[in-house]
C-alpha cells in the first residue's frame, strides 16, 4: 500500500517557483491497476518518480508499506527500490554495455541474488527474447528494447511495477504487444501496476484511472470493467 | 555560418561540453608558453651566471701582447672587450729605502672589466661587502685585507708599485674570475690598466699574462672565434666555459638536457589532454552535423563551419593562454633573477610559437579527421553512430599529432635524438598497453555488472570497459613515466654532482715540495686537522716513442698540441689505484710490483691514449733528465679529473722512476677558519707553492645550487601537468558512466555501491598505469644515461613504490571526485531523458 498525504513539489526555475504538484492525497491499495492521465505537463510524471522512490517532495509525505520515503536517505531510498520497485522507462534506459541477459540480471544483483541466471533467462523467454540473449541493446529494436526494459523491471519480482509512457516510443502494433505483456506478467505475479499513459486503450485496461490536471488530481474513479 | 559557430560555441560553452575541450587547450597553450619561456630563459641566465668565472664569455690569453688587429676585428663585432695584465710584483709602503716590501700578484684592469659579473669589496676591512661593477679608477688600488694587516696600512694610504705612487682605495674580496690564486706568490692587488707603464715593472722576460676579455651576442663571438683560430700560435689560449670550467659546463649541458626533456614531456602531456577532450568533443557534434545534414546543409557547409568554430576557440586559447603563460614565467623568474642576482634575459618568440602550434597541431589532427568522415556519410547513418557513445580515440592521429609537435620541439631544441626517443618510448607504452588488452578483450567477453558489491563491480567494469581503461592505463602511465624519467634524472644529476664536490673537497693545493719536506708538511697537516689526500712524487718526463714510431710523426700537429703530449707530462707511481681512477683495459699493478719476470709496465690515461691511438701491449719510451725509459702499457686508466686531487696521465713502477729527480704534491682540505694559518706553512717550507681553490669551489658550488633548484621548478611544473592530464583522463568514460549509473540507482544501486566501485576501479587503474610506469621509466632512464647524458647506468628502486602510489592516489581522487560528478544527478532525472 502506498499512501502520499498532501504533497506538493516545487521547483525554482529561471522564470520563478513553479508548482508541479499540489496538495495530492491518494492511497493506491496491493494488487491494483491504476493509470495516470492528463494532459502534457501536467505532472504525470513528476507524480510517478514521487511514487517510485526516485525523488522526493517539496513537502508532505509518502509511505510504503508502513515506511514513510520523505524520511529516508538517498541510499535508503535505493534499497528500497532495490526490493520493491521495478520500473519501465518511456526510453527504455538499457544499458548499452550489457547484454539483454546482463540487463535483466543487473537488478537481480543489485538485491542481492547471485544465482538469478535461470530466472532472468526465464523472464526473457516470457517476452519472446530467449534467442537474443546475448545482444547488445544497440542490436535490438525499439520494441525488443522496450521487452528487455519489462523484463529487467520484473525480474526481481518487485511488488510495484511503475511505467512511464511504456508504449510512447513504439507504433501501435508493437505498443499493443508491449501492453499485453505487461498486464500477463502483472497478473502472473500479483504486482500493484502503476502506469502514465496518453492512451486511451492502455488506460481502459486498468481498473482505477486517475487523472491530473496542473499538479493537481481532478478525477480519480475505480472503473466497473475489472480484469480483461 | 560564422554566425552558427558563434551559437554553437555559445552554446557549447554553457552546457558545459566546450569547457573541457577550452580548459585543456588553455592548459596546454599556458603550460608550454610558459614552461619553454621559462627554461630558454632559465637557461640564459645560468650560462649568464657561469659566465662569471672568466668575468666575461670567451678570453684570449697570451704571455706577450697580441696583434691589435685582432682587437679591431673584435670591436667590428662589437664585441665588449676588456684587457687584464697578471704579474707579479713588490708592493711597497713608503718610499723609504728600508721598508720591507710585500711579493703581490697585481692585476691590472682596464676599462669595462669586469664584462660579465661584479667585483666585491669593501670600505674598510670590516666593512660591509659591496658589489661593483668596474675595477679601481687610474691612480687607485685595491688589495686583500690580509695584505692591509700584513702590511700594518689603512685604507687611503700612499702604496708603490714599481715607481707608480697609488692610493689604496678599497679592500678587494673578490672578482668573479678568481679561479684558482697562488697564494704563495702574495696577495692579490688590482690596479688600473694605465698605471702600468708608469710602474715600469714590466720589461722584456718578466713573467706576464696578458688576456682580452671578450663578451656578446653568441653569434658574434662564433664568428669572431671562426676568424680568429686560425690565426692562433702555441702560446695563446683560447678560453670558454667548457675548457675553463669542465665541471660547471658539463653540469649546464646535462641541465639543458633535463630541460629539452621537460619541455617535451609537457607538450606530451598536452597533446593527450587536448587529443581526450578534442575527441570526447567532436563525437558529442556527431548529432549536430546529423541535424544540420537534415535541414539540408552541403559538405562544404559543414566544413566552413566547423573550420570557423574551432578557429574561433583556437583564437581565444592561443590569446589568453600566451597571456597567462608569458605571466607564470615572468612571476618565477623575477624570483628567480632576484636569487641568481643577473638581470632577466631576453624572451624570445619561439615558446609562443610552440605554444600555439602545439594547440593547433593537436586541435586538427584530433578534431578534424572525425568531421571530416562524418561530413560524407549520410545523416541516418550518423543518428545510429550516435547512440553507440564510446570514445574511440584514433592512435593513428595520435602519432601524427605527436610527431608534429616533437618535430617542432626538436627544431627548437636541435635535440632530435631526443624527440624520437621520447616519441618510441610511447609508442612502445601505447603497444604495450593497449594492444594486449585488446586481445584479452576479444578472448575474455565480460559478465555483466556483478553489482552485488563493490570490488566485484569494479572488477567486471574494468573488464567491461577494457578498451577505454586501456586507452586510460596507457594515458596514465605515460604521465607517470614521464614524471618519473624526469624525477629519477634529477636524483642522477644531484648525487652524481654531489659526489663531484662532496663537503670536505680539497680546497688547496701544494706543490714542489721535496723530499724532507713531505714529513713536515704531514706534520703540519695532522696539526691543522685538515683532510689530506695522498702525497704523490712528481717525475717531469716527455713522451717520445709509441713502439717504434716517433711521436711527432705518429700524430698530427693539430691532435699532437691539443693532447698535450708535446708538454712535458707528469710521470708518477701510486702504491694503490688512485681514488678517481678506474681502469677501462688491462689490469693494475701496485707501485712495487716491477720484477724481472715483469718489465717495466706503464698505466696510461684513457682519454690520452685513445688521442694518441696507444693500445694495451704498447710499448712507450719516455724522456726523462735526458735518460731514456721504455715501459709496456699494461692497463688504460678513466681519471675524474675535477674531483681537486693530484692526478696524472702516467704512472709507473716505483723502481724505474725513484733515481729521477722529483718533486712532491698532494692537495687537502683546510676549513675556512684554519686558512690563515697558511702562511705558517710557507715559512716552514719558502719553496712550497700553496694553490687556493676554495673560492672557486664555492662558485662551482653556488652554480650547481641554482641549476638544481632551477630543475625543481621545472619538476614541479611537469608534476602538475602531470596531475591535470590524469584528472583530465578520468573524463574520457565519465558521460557513459554518467548514465549507466543513474540508471543503475533507479535500479536500486546505492551511492556508496556506485562511488565505491568508481574508485576502486580507478585506483586499480592507476596501481596498473603506475606498475606499467615503472618499467617503462627504467627503460627510458637507462636508455637516457647511456647516450644522453653520459651517466653511470643505474636503477632507481627508490622511485619503484613511487609511480603505484602516485597512480593509486592520483587516480584514485580523480574517481573520487569523478564518482561525486556520476552520482549527483537525481534519478528522476531518467525520465526526462531521451
Ligand atoms: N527539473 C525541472 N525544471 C523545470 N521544470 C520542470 C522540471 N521538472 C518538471 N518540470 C515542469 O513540471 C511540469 C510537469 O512535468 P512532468 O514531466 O511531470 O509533466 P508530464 O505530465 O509528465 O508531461 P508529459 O505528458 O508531456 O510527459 C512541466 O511543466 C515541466 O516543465
Ligand atoms: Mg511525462
């Protein structure tokens, strides 16, 4: 369970204090499907980073599972994440020097598991990749990327799986192939799947769909169409 | 197109990725100014030093006058000159016919002498020393103070020399070419050239010494002495420093070398540090040139552009750079003038030359090639080439950029021998280096992050990036090398100086002794706690045979009169090897060692034999008090002769030698305050000639100093070179670790994983480089001792812990703070990247 009660985010720019996000109280429940919305530069993703562990607000407070992230340090934080997080970039983020494989094991390592091979090789043949083990991201397409990405946010079996846009960079065939993994995988493994998207499509595939305008939570409704 | 170039370098610079590229280009263009300003200068003022010890920078010496157009020819040069007469004389008092009159050694001073250095003096005897810069006025003299008390004057008396009536004026000290003074032959007085012919002291047979001073414009005195020598008789001598100071020269030589060296290493290190950052540069572009294809811009576009950009940057570098050099240079030498006391040379504008085309010559050959390629192929290809960020740094342009600016230095430096050795060495550094690993990097394909601590992450990374780190490794262990080469050529020069002119030198010299002088004169040595060497007999002797052949006919009148074996030659025997000597041929025999199985045996003096082509087996008739002796050359000898102790160019067995008449002499080492004793010496023993070199030891001495500390400052500015170029070299991998590590913290990889890793893979890198180092400047070392400078070939293990630690630590922060860099971007960050 993640709870954020009334945080704000402010950022001081060249053209004064800017007011990303404001005043948001949300609780997501274990287990839900929930889709951000809203309209560009709204704060969708300053909101997911916030969820996510990768920074924290101006003010205000998130918990997780009974531990409060605004109170953490840097290095905590990334524990934290170690153990509970796994997230798909909009850009995918491998890392070029590794291989698919080296990929989807770096998230197992950093847990702490040494004898994840079998498992991120299993990872890798759920998204369809088990033949390109050894390839380079350079190697591999925009959607084979972004297939290593979900694998590597899976791996370590987080129990929150966050996902910026994950279908932002593909064409419509491979972002829908992209989307049933995703939702296989997520309840294959009862992760909470929290994702940011523009489309209307991937939004009506989760059960709560909150939207965002200007920092600030305009809507937040548990849609009637459970589980597709 | 200018206009574009302005905003991209607008731009760049406040992104940031202009200023690596500008801060090392700057660097480079200061460093180089300033350090080949600082050492052309350096290297004026030392020889401007040295110069002091003939007062000037050539002198023609000659025991009659010279022919005066020989003068003319001098001043058509304009060369300055000054002319000195050296005689002896009796100085008087009083004119009273009684007076008992004082032997003096006189030297009589013309105008403008002394040409180089001052002459020190005093008020009165306990004055304070002040320095001047020309002798006593006509009608004036100065003499030693000890004359003043021997003599019981003051100064202002009325003195006489010969029938001149002169006022003592001033207490003399010293004069910058003192050298080394009889002192048996009386205190030193210096009067005015013109005063001479008054005194009437000179007549025909009195034993004179006429010298011209001569001093200008290194040119001018070339030509002069191209004039001038073949015109020369045996009688007058030509000196320089060379042939005046052996020691002082040859310490300034191997200095000049340690200087070229330096200089060279810094245009290394500069060219590295702009070949990194010029390259990191022109691929961070790749993507520009891409987007300005798109939009539809030629070729030729590109080119103009790309050529007005870095002309630009070029431009602005060369202009604060010279600045900034020429005043680094002018700080250290202003202090350094004020401690050599000689006003501040000339700049030339060869170091701004050198500065510039060291930035140009890198800047093209490191940026251009990778615009140029990147010109002709298609933008689409170039969008893909761009994801793939490695840096690959081209070695082919690394040579050429190198061998171009080495060439200009040798040019500058007429050094090429050293250029070609400084450019093998590190093409022997980079093939050592790089290409193995290379090949490992091919054999052993690396496995993964191994993030689960932060050793075996350091480790998989350094496999990872084997290629970077080897490029890295070699960068860093040419910078260390290059440190260490100079380091241990400096502890060369210092102690091989130092064991030149150890503390307790012999500072005087005794000779003609006879034979029951040698116990009193022992006697009287052990009485004045002074430091003797060994009393050797002295046998004159002339060499007339080798073999068959008479000498005159066997060499030519040129070698003949330059080896001087035309002069008579000291013959003597020793009980043991002599402590300056080692034998280069044959085998030694000690003085008694002559029996009737064993002839007559001869040890000869290296250097005269290899001038007089006398070989091991030889056999060499001498003349000796019109006897004739013959003796078989039954070892060659190497002798040191600077060391301030009898040495001599034969010795033989006792028993053919001791039924000539001899002489004995020996030199020791009397402590300052025990010098006034000496005179107790003369009057034990009238005969004894006692020679002080003391004063010159000190000036010896005094040189050597400032030359050694002139290498420190220079070791010093390499050192932080060296220190610039390794931080500089951390960059090279630092924008794709960047990344890779932010994107590992989202991960869930903490900061300390991640800074930890960083540094111990650095430290590993730089514990290699410095392992790496070390050989490598051992090699280069003895390379250097053997046909550079002429040194005794020896390893330097002090320096072996050296270059690993350096490496370690050096590296080693340079990943810290580079790990502080990775590490400050937040994670968010990620995504809002594309
Ligand atoms: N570091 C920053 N500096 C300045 N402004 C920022 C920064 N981060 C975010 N913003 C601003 O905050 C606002 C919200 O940004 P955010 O990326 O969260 O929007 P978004 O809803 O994800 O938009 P989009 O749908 O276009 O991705 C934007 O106006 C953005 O310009
Ligand atoms: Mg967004």
């Amino acid at each position: 369970m993640i709870q954020l009660r009334d945080v704000n985010h402010h950022i001081c720019s060249v053209d004064g204090d800017l007011e990303i996000l404001k005043a948001i109280t949300l609780q997501i429940d274990a287990g839900e499907t929930v889709a951000i919305t809203g309209s560009s530069g709204s704060g969708k993703t300053t909101l997911l980073g916030m969820l996510a562990g990768l920074d924290i607000p101006t003010s205000g407070e998130i918990v997780v599972e009974g531990s409060n992230l605004t109170t953490m340090n840097e290095d905590q934080r990334a524990l934290f994440r170690a153990k509970s997080v796994g997230f798909v970039f909009q850009s995918f983020h491998l890392l070029d020097a590794l291989t698919a494989l080296e990929n989807v094991l770096l998230p197992l390592e950093l847990a702490g598991n040494n004898q994840g091979e079998a498992e991120a090789k299993a990872f890798l043949e759920q998204v369809g990749l088990s033949h390109r083990l050894k390839h380079y991201p350079s190697q591999l397409s925009g959607g084979e990327q972004q297939r290593v990405a979900i694998a590597r946010a899976f791996a370590a079996k987080p129990q929150y799986l966050f996902a910026d846009e994950p279908t932002g960079n593909l064409d419509q065939a491979t972002g829908s192939h992209i989307i049933d993994l995703l939702f296989d995988l997520n309840r294959q493994h009862k992760t909470t799947l929290v994702l940011v998207t523009h489309e209307p499509r991937l939004a009506s595939l989760c059960r709560r769909q909150i939207v965002i305008e200007n920092g600030q939570i305009i809507s937040d409704k548990k849609s009637e169409l459970s589980d597709v | 197109m200018f206009k574009i170039a302005w905003r991209f370098l607008r731009t760049d610079w406040r992104s940031g990725e202009l200023r690596l590229l500008f801060m090392s280009l700057l660097l480079a263009v200061t460093i180089v100014t300033g350090l080949t300003a600082f050492v052309e200068r350096l290297q004026l003022m030392l020889a401007g030093e040295s110069s002091q010890f003939l007062a000037a920078d050539r002198v023609l010496k000659s025991p009659q006058p010279v022919n005066p157009l020989w003068l003319d020819k001098a001043s058509g040069l304009n060369l300055q000159q000054a002319a000195l007469i050296n005689f002896q004389s009796m100085f008087y008092a009083s004119v009273d016919v009684d007076a008992e009159p004082v032997l003096v050694s006189i030297k009589a001073a013309g105008e403008n002498y002394p040409l180089i250095g001052e002459l020190k003096t005093r008020p009165q005897p306990y004055g304070e020393i002040t320095a001047v810069k020309s002798g006593p006025a006509v009608g004036e003299v100065w003499a030693e103070s000890r004359l003043l008390q021997q003599m019981n004057i003051d100064i202002g008396a009325q003195v006489y020399i010969g029938d001149a009536q002169l006022k003592l004026t001033k207490v003399l000290v010293s004069e910058p070419d003192r050298g080394a003074g009889f002192i048996s032959m009386g205190p030193r007085v210096l009067m005015h050239l013109q005063d001479v012919a008054a005194s009437n002291v000179i007549s025909e047979g009195s034993r004179v010494s006429y010298s011209w001073l001569f001093a200008g414009d290194k040119k001018a005195i070339d030509l002069y002495w191209q004039w001038l020598k073949p015109q020369l008789t045996d009688r007058e001598k030509w000196l320089d420093l060379e042939n005046s100071q052996p020691t002082v020269a040859v310490a300034l030589q191997r200095a000049k070398t340690f200087f070229v060296l330096a200089s060279s290493m810094i245009i290394v290190l500069a060219v590295i540090a702009i070949a990194m950052s010029s390259t990191r540069y022109s691929q961070r572009h790749i993507k520009h040139i891409a987007v300005l294809k798109t939009l539809g811009a030629t070729s030729t576009d590109i080119k103009r552009l790309y050529t007005y950009l870095l002309l630009l940057l070029f431009i602005a570098v060369v202009c604060i750079g010279w600045l900034l050099g020429f005043l680094l240079q002018q700080l250290v030498l202003m202090q350094a003038a004020a401690v050599l006391d000689v006003a501040l040379p000339p700049l030339s504008l060869w170091p701004f030359l050198l500065g510039a085309a060291t930035a140009l010559i890198s800047l093209m050959t490191f940026t251009l090639p990778v615009i140029d390629k990147l010109r002709s192929i298609p933008a689409v290809r170039i969008f893909q080439q761009a994801s793939s960020q490695e840096l690959k740094l081209s070695l082919t342009s690394a040579v050429i950029g190198l061998a171009g600016v080495l060439l200009l230095l040798s040019l500058y430096t007429g050094q090429i021998l050293l250029s070609v050795l400084m450019l093998l060495s590190l093409t022997f550094l980079l093939a050592v280096v790089v290409f193995p690993a290379r090949l490992l990097l091919t054999f052993i394909p690396a496995k993964g992050l191994k993030a689960r601590n932060w050793w075996s992450m350091a480790v998989a990374n350094m496999q990872r990036r084997l290629w970077v780190n080897a490029l890295q490794i070699s960068l860093f262990s040419i910078s260390l090398m290059l440190l260490l080469v100079l380091i241990g050529l400096r502890d060369n020069l210092f102690s091989q100086w130092q064991e030149q002119l150890p503390a307790e030198t012999p500072n005087f010299f005794l000779v003609n002794l006879q034979q029951p002088d040698v116990a009193s004169v022992e006697q009287w040595l052990q009485n004045h706690a002074a430091k003797q060497e060994t009393i050797y007999p002295m046998i004159r002797g002339r060499l007339v045979r080798i073999n068959d052949k008479l000498v005159r006919e066997r060499v030519s009148k040129e070698d003949f009169k330059r080896s001087g074996a035309d002069r008579e030659l000291n013959l003597s025997w020793a009980d043991s090897l002599p402590p300056d000597n080692t034998l280069t041929a044959g085998s030694w025999h000690d003085a008694d060692a002559s029996s009737a199985s064993n002839p007559t045996w001869v040890s000869v003096e290296s250097k005269l034999a290899k001038k007089l082509e006398i070989k091991l087996g030889d056999s060499l008739t001498f003349m000796i008090a019109a006897q004739t002796l013959t003796a078989k050359v039954s070892s060659l000898r190497e002798v040191e002769w600077d060391r301030m102790r009898p040495n001599f160019y034969m010795l033989l067995p006792k028993q053919s030698l001791q039924m000539f008449p001899k002489t004995y002499m020996t030199s020791f080492y009397l402590p300052a305050s025990k010098h006034k004793d000496i005179v107790n010496l003369l009057k034990i023993i009238p005969t004894a000639i006692v020679i002080e070199i003391d004063s010159m030891i000190k000036q010896i001495r005094h040189v050597i100093h400032h030359v050694s500390l002139a290498l420190q400052l220079v070791l010093f500015f390499v050192f932080i070179g060296v220190i610039l170029v390794m931080f500089a070299t951390v960059q090279i991998s630092l924008d794709s670790r960047k990344k890779e590590n932010t994107v590992i913290r989202a991960l869930g990889g903490t900061k300390k994983l991640i800074i930890g890793s960083l540094i111990t893979e650095f430290m590993l890198l730089g514990l290699l480089a410095g392992i790496l180092a070390t050989f490598a400047a051992e090699l280069v070392l003895l390379a250097l001792q053997k046909w550079l400078m002429d040194l005794p070939l020896q390893l330097h293990p002090e320096l072996w812990y050296l270059a690993p630690l350096l490496g370690l630590s050096i590296v080693g922060s340079a990943g810290f703070l580079a790990a502080r860099k990775v590490t400050a971007v937040v994670p968010m960050q990620l995504l809002r990247e594309n």
